[in-house]
C-alpha cells in the first residue's frame, strides 16, 4: 500500500477519514439518468457515505447534460466525487470530477485519448475486463483506478462473479492503484470482495429503481463493509 492508493481514495472522498493508505472499502454508486434519479440519489446519500457517484444514462439511452448536470451538483453539494460514464466532453462542459471508462475493446487506447483531452487533474478510472495485462497497463499509464466488474448482460453470471472475486484477489495485494468492483447486487457480495482487498465496491442504482429500495439497498452494503449507514 503505498502513496499512489492514498492520493487517489482520497480524491474519491475518504480524505477525511484516512491520513494513510486505507484498508476499508469505500462504497461507489453508479446512478443510471433517469425521472427518478434524483430523488434515488437523494435517498442513498441520506442512508449512506457515498465515496463517488458516476452518472450514467438509461440503457438504451445517451446521457444529456441537462440530466446529468442537476445530478452532479446534487453529488458534489454533498461532498462526493461525481463522474461521468465515458462522455469526456459532456464532463469537460460540466465540470464533473472526472470520467469512468466502461469495458471495451482496447482500454488503454480509450484512456490515452482520454487522459490528454481531460488533462492531469481530473480523476479518470477505467474498467479493465478480464484481461490483467490490460490492467497492468492501465496502471502503469496513470489511471488513477482499474475496475472489474461482472456485468448483468453476461450469461453466466456466477462465473463472471467468481471472476471478478479473482481479479481483486490478484491485485490487491501487488499494486498501489486502487481496484473497484462493479456489479455488486447484495451486502454478501460486498463484503467478500472487500475481504479480497477491493478498495471500492460499485452498486448500480438503476433506471426505475424506486428511492426508498435505494437507500435500502446501499445502506445494507454499507452495513456489510462494517458502518457507513446513517438512519
């Protein structure tokens, strides 16, 4: 755990509790634009310490700024990190926090391309697959996070989960940039992927998701990485 850790859970929002390179896990929502998601996200903020907040669009939908833009004011006037998912101009124009690049093909192009259009300052996380070279590089290139994720449109989920589980497992305990787990459905799954030494888990408040189950939902993952609930 070095200085590389430090700098970057801090930027995610932990610079209040830790003057050293923590060995929680800090907890990340990944807000999907919609009708209601202002009022999910005013509900998981009321229930739990939110690291970071990416806003993300609907499936099947591009996020606009002018859903985005009341979403990151609303995650930024409580003092968490706000991100956009993929759209480095729409986070540019906003001035979000920084971006969060979802899995592709060639990742580290992606964030090459990213990084010199963002500049330095901004936090610029990228999801790294299954692929650990792609990972490493990522690393190595500056990414101030790798992701690894199970996501839902997979058929096997299960494999994909255990997956994941390996890929934390892997990285942990051998390099300074912070790894977040995606995909993470229940306080059972949190609490294994931060004994495999995640640093961040993401939970997917999605599209249609009513504010109440929300807050539910965050506060019991929150539970499970040992506080964080507010009642």
């Amino acid at each position: 755990m070095g200085s590389d850790r430090l700098r970057v859970c801090k930027r995610l929002g932990l610079e209040g509790q830790v003057t050293e390179p923590p060995t929680g896990c800090g907890l990340y929502a990944a807000l999907e634009a919609d009708d209601g998601a202002g009022e999910r996200l005013a509900a998981a903020l009321a229930r739990a310490d939110l690291s970071a907040v990416l806003i993300a669009p609907a499936p099947g939908r591009t996020l606009r700024a002018e859903e985005a833009k009341p979403l990151l004011q609303q995650a930024r006037q409580a003092g968490v990190t706000a991100l956009v998912l993929d759209d480095v101009e729409l986070a540019r124009t906003l001035g979000a926090d920084g971006v969060h690049l979802a899995g592709r093909d060639n990742p580290e192009a992606a964030y090459r391309a990213a990084r010199e259009a963002l500049g330095e300052a901004p936090v610029l996380g990228v999801e790294a697959g299954i692929s650990r070279h792609a990972a490493m590089m990522l690393a190595e290139g500056g990414a101030d996070y790798v992701g690894f994720g199970a996501p839902p449109n997979l058929k096997d989920r299960d494999k994909a989960r255990v997956r994941r589980g390996d890929m934390v497992a892997w990285w942990a305990p051998i390099f300074e940039v912070p790894c977040v787990a995606f995909d993470v459905e229940t306080g059972e799954e949190a609490a294994a992927l931060a004994a495999d030494g995640a640093d961040f888990v993401a939970v997917t408040l999605a599209a249609g998701l009513a504010g109440r189950a929300a807050a539910d939902l965050l506060a019991d993952i929150a539970r499970s990485l040992g506080g964080g609930t507010t009642s």
